[in-house]
C-alpha cells in the first residue's frame, strides 16, 4: 500500500521568502504527483502536477521529482500572506487506479 | 461552473442514526470520488465511480458504509448506525476519465459530520 509522507509538518516563514515542501513516496511506480493546496473550511485544489523525472515550472511554483529516491518537492518563490494554507502532496498509483493517496499535509504561514 | 457541489454543509446526528451525504459533480466528468478527512488520519480515499459504476471501494469500511452513483449527475455516500468515529469531513471529487492518463480531481467543500 502506497505510503506518503511530508515534512515540516508546519512552516513560518516571512513575505517574499522561499517555501520549499518536501514529499517522500513509497512505490516507484506511482504514475502521478500531485500537490493540492487547501485552505480552512474549503476543498482541496491542485496547483501542479508532475509525471516524469526532473522538474516543471508554472509561475511561482516549481516541482521536482525525483523517482530513483522517491522524493517530490515544491517550492514557491515570492510567497504572499495568500499562500498561506495547507499543502498536501498526493501520489495517483498505477495505471487505472485513480484513487489518490495524500500525506498528511504541511501547514505554511505567510507573515507579512 | 459551480464547481463540485456537496450537501449538507454540516450534518450533527445522533449515535446509532444514518447519514445521507450528497454530492453533484461537474458536468461532463465521468469518475467521482468520495475521500476523508480528520485530524488523525488526514485524508483517506473511500471509493470510486466511472461512468457511474463503481471501480474501487477498497477504502470503505465494511459495515455500515454503502456508496451509489444511481445517475451522472449525482452520487450518495450512506452511513448506518453512525458513530462517533464516523465524524469527519467527507469530500467528493469529480474528474474527467480517458484512457490511461491522469487528470485533476475537483474537489466539492465537503460535509462535516458530526456524531454525538
């Protein structure tokens, strides 16, 4: 069974910085991961996803993956008191199983 | 776009009654999702549906747990005899479904379940 760990489990950091979340995974064969952002009250929406080794870029957001350690991370340049929320890294399993299986999140405050 | 809707918002129910939790997804997905959320154990998957057929329920509790997609437009996730540990935020999540490849999962506010 799939098992998804992340680190800090919270984070202070001040306006402007760099956020880097860190996310270990347990089966190699994991098609897909994904980092979902949420915040009080509210659902959980996905900011990036990543498939393939190495890194993808969108705006402030920047995920690596690395499959030969089992290790994702993200990181957010320029973070803003909006940031602030809980991030939660998310492996889709193999091929036809869609289900995806969280870690427990990483709660990020922005202080401004 | 309403987004993935969820009703009710919060439910409190009483040890030993039954909980109906509702949720429309998206127009035009065709994979729903029903996860859990606590403090404790974070967010867990329950089940899922494609084409309204249900595919993996490996997450559901056994017993008193049920789940149906009786249309396109809505799913229900049903709890017997509820208990205290029952309560928890339940979320649905709604998808496109093609091949082998991955989309995003939308996900609805919730319903807060509360048993007393």
């Amino acid at each position: 069974q799939e098992k998804v760990q992340q680190s800090p489990e919270s984070l202070i950091v001040p306006e402007g910085a760099m956020v880097s979340l860190n996310c270990s995974f347990s089966d190699s064969a994991s098609q897909s991961i994904w980092w979902y952002q949420q915040h009080p009250g509210k659902g959980p929406k996905a900011l990036i996803s990543i498939f393939s080794n190495g890194n993808k870029k969108e705006g402030r957001l920047t995920v690596y993956l690395n499959r030969a350690s089992l290790h994702v991370s993200l990181h957010i340049k320029d973070s803003q008191p909006s940031d602030s929320a809980v991030y939660l890294c998310a492996v889709m399993n193999t091929e036809g199983a869609d289900r995806l299986t969280f870690g427990k999140g990483t709660q990020l405050i922005i202080q401004p | 776009n309403a987004g993935v809707i969820q009703t009710p918002r919060h439910k409190v129910t009483g040890k030993g009654q039954e909980a109906t939790l509702w949720c429309e997804p998206i127009s035009g997905h065709s994979a729903v999702f029903w996860y859990r959320q606590t403090i404790v154990q974070g967010l867990e998957f329950l089940t899922y549906f494609r084409n309204q057929a249900p595919i993996d329920d490996s997450g559901m509790p056994k017993e008193r747990f049920s789940a149906q997609m009786p249309n396109q437009s809505h799913s229900t996730l049903k709890i017997q005899s509820t208990q205290p540990q029952d309560s928890a935020v339940y979320l649905c999540a709604s998808s496109f479904h093609w091949g082998a490849a991955s989309y995003e999962q939308y996900f609805g506010p919730g319903t807060r379940l509360t048993v007393l």
